[in-house]
C-alpha cells in the first residue's frame, strides 16, 4: 500500500507543478509535468481498482496526448 500511496503523491507533485507552470505561462513544460502527474494517478486507479480516479485521469490521458502532439510534432 506504502507505493501507490507513494504513486499518488508523486502524482500529485507533477500535477500541481503543472498546473503552477500553467499559471506562470511556462509552456510546454506544464503540459509534460501535469500529463506525468495523470499518468501516476492513472497507474494508481487501475492498481487499486479505483473507477472514479480511472475516469478522472484515464479520460485526461488522450488529452494530453493531444497537447504533447502538438508541441512534438505540430499537429
């Protein structure tokens, strides 16, 4: 239990950074911390079976791909 609990904070780490960096206009990278912090909190839900968090931070997954696309590739 000790290492998801240790997933979530992490999680939670990434995604306020991010949400920090979208506040201070630095962009892309509040795009790669808050997407890395949905990536753990989605890890997180599918280890614990957790439907509500996996709906949450699943779903944000093909969002954010959209946004690392964009910045990658352009598109």
């Amino acid at each position: 239990m000790e290492r998801i609990e240790g997933l979530k904070w992490l999680g939670t780490a990434f995604i306020l950074s991010g949400i920090l960096m979208t506040n201070l206009n630095v962009y892309p990278l509040n795009i790669f911390l808050h997407g890395a912090g949905v990536v753990f909190w989605s890890i997180a839900g599918y280890i614990t079976q957790d439907k509500p968090v996996l709906a949450n931070f699943g779903l944000q997954i093909p969002l954010f791909a959209i946004g690392f696309s964009k910045v990658l590739f352009g598109f």
